[in-house]
C-alpha cells in the first residue's frame, strides 16, 4: 500500500501527521463540520448505536482528536472513555470541549501512539478510531494493537472515508479533490493538511479489501455499514 504523508518533509509519517494536526487544531472543528456539512456527526452517531449494543463499560477512543467521538460515545453509552491522540493540541481543543460539557468526569484525554498502546492486553470493552487509521504510519502494526487491548469477544469500530462508487463518484471526488482544499486551505493557513485528506483517502483500501486486512490481523468477525452512499464506511471487527 502507498504510503502517503501530508508534508513530505523526509520526516516520518508519524511525526508529520501530529505537526499536521498541531497545525489545524484550532480550526479542526470549524472545518470538519463544515467540509461534511455536518454529516460527519451522523456518522459518529451511527457508530455509537452500533457499539451500544455490546454493553459497554469502559472504551478506548484513539486517534480521539478534539474528542468529538470520545463525547458521543459517552453521551450515548455511558461508559468510562479515553480518548488518545498523537496531537497534544488537539488534546487541549479536546480537553477544553469536555470541560464545557462536564464531562471531564467520564472522558479522560492523554497523548500517545497508536502503533504502542500504553495499555495492557485484553483491558477495554469496546476499542474506536474515526478518521484515524489512514494516518497510522504502519496500519498492521496499528490494527494489531487495537485488537490486543480489547477483550476476547468485543470489537473494534473503526470510522473511516472510503470511496463513492457509482454514477455520483465522479462529482464527488471533484469535490474532495478541487474544492475541498481550497477551503482548507484558506480556513486552516496550512497549505498541504487538506490536499493530504484526499490524497491519503486515494490510498486507503475500503470495503472488502480493508475487511480482508482485519481478517488477516487476527479478528474472528468483519461486518462493515456504508455511509451516505459511501462516502465513509463503519467497520466493526469482533476479536
């Protein structure tokens, strides 16, 4: 699979994703409501009633980013969350968002790798990641650790774009490629974080090959849901 990076910089992707999202954290919220005209939020939405049924107490939300899933998921289930992330900024937009909500009780928020979970194996009730499994710099290495620190017999639910297919993909992809960016660009100041979002979507498999990667990491179960005509796919592995 190609490795696609924001920056280009001849630094890891690791270490361009999170100057990446350092950079556009103040404007992340604005612009992601925006872009999707606010359709992502049905998305997290769908997610969570998705993970509801598995009686969640305690759940892990990585690549949380301002905390937006972290916050549905508890409003929606009740559990204990934490949300991790490689961006400390976006971590402080986060933590300030929780605060205002009062939830700061139930949402805790701390930096770290995905590809090295500061957790033990087998620890959580449900495992999440919107939007954050494009910027893993090793996606195997990512998967697999997502699948070790949820229990034997829970999931992992990962939000993530895919493609649209059929006679609407064409305007769509002009859209993500032409317009999208520019509005990034203007909103956010960072030239490249926006032109990154489709390049890296470009790359990404979806569907059933993004199904046979979980299979091949070791999960028992693969079910997946389309969004909005596929526009973003909710993937559910069970261990």
């Amino acid at each position: 699979m190609e490795q696609v990076k924001p920056y280009n910089s001849g630094a890891s992707k690791k270490s361009e994703v999170e100057d990446m999202f350092d950079n556009i954290a103040p404007k992340y919220d604005l612009l992601n409501h925006v872009l999707s005209m606010k359709i992502d939020v049905a998305w997290r939405n769908n997610l969570v009633k998705w993970m509801k049924k598995d009686h969640v107490k305690e759940v892990l939300d990585v690549a949380t980013g301002t905390g937006d899933l972290a916050i549905a998921i508890q409003k929606g289930t009740d559990a204990q969350v934490v949300g991790l992330d490689l961006s400390q900024q976006m971590l402080n937009v986060g933590v300030i968002k929780i605060k205002k909500l009062k939830l700061d009780g139930k949402i805790s928020m701390q930096k770290g790798d995905a590809e090295g979970l500061p957790f033990e194996e087998n620890r959580f009730d449900a495992v999440s990641v919107a939007f954050g499994v494009r910027n893993f710099e090793n996606l195997t290495k990512g998967l697999a650790e997502l699948k070790r620190v949820v229990k034997e017999g829970k999931s992992v639910y990962i939000l993530e774009f895919s493609k649209v297919e059929g006679f609407l993909g064409p305007f769509y992809m002009f859209y993500f490629k032409n317009i999208l960016p520019k509005i990034g660009k203007l909103v956010s100041k960072d030239n490249r974080a926006y032109s990154y979002l489709p390049d890296s979507v470009n790359a990404f498999p979806f569907g059933e090959k993004m199904k046979q990667i979980l299979l091949d990491t070791g999960f028992s179960n693969v079910e997946y849901k389309k969004q909005s005509l596929g526009i973003a796919t909710i993937y559910k592995a069970t261990k």
